[in-house]
C-alpha cells in the first residue's frame, strides 16, 4: 500500500507540474524550455495550454482526492490513473513520443502496483 500510494503521490505532483507550467510558466524560460516551444509560438498558444493545464489540474486533483480516501479510494485512484495512461498514450502517439514515458509509464507503475499490493 505504500509502495502504490508513494507512486500515485509522484503521479499527482507531476500532473500539478504541469499544471503550473502549462498555465502559469508557459511563456516563461521554464515553459518554452520544457515544450521546446519559441516566445512566438507560445503566445499563440497560451490559451490552448492553460486549458491543458486545467485538465492536469483535476487529474492531479483525482489522484490526491483518491488518497486521501485511503483504501476507500481504490476505485478512484484506479478511473484517475486510467485516465493519466489513456491521455500520456494519446499524446505519445499525436505530440511527442516523450510524453508515454514522462506520464503513461509512471501512471502504469502505479496503476500496477495498487494491484499488486
């Protein structure tokens, strides 16, 4: 159970990263360096990407909602975590092949491991 939950805390602060970069940092150094983006096209799509952090937001929100819940949670972390597998393949097969190992795989590892133990 710790082993999953510690997993599924990684999960939830990595998506409430990318919260903060995806709406708040997003023209920023930080945020042009992490999406490989240029000031220009960081303008033009600071809307679309604050609307993409939003949604980062309620996973990361989900996940930490789950825990908090404790083993009443499971079903919860089990919906978040799908949802975090389902959105990092997704974007691995129309953005950038990064995102299956920076989200899906670490989603996966929890989603595993709640199993397991």
């Amino acid at each position: 159970m710790l082993i999953s939950s510690t997993l599924i805390a990684l999960v939830a602060l990595l998506h409430l990263y990318f919260l903060i970069l995806e709406m708040f940092l997003w023209e920023k150094p930080a945020g042009l360096k992490a999406f490989g983006n240029s000031p220009e096209r960081a303008a033009q799509t600071k809307v679309l990407a604050a609307n993409q952090g939003l949604y980062n937001g309620f996973l990361s929100a989900g996940l930490f909602w789950g825990l908090w819940q404790g083993a009443a949670g499971f079903d919860v972390k089990v919906f978040f975590l799908s949802c975090v597998v389902v959105a990092g393949v997704y974007g691995a097969m129309t953005a950038s092949k990064k995102i299956l190992y920076i989200q899906a795989m670490p989603a996966a590892a929890a989603l595993v491991m709640l199993f397991i133990i």
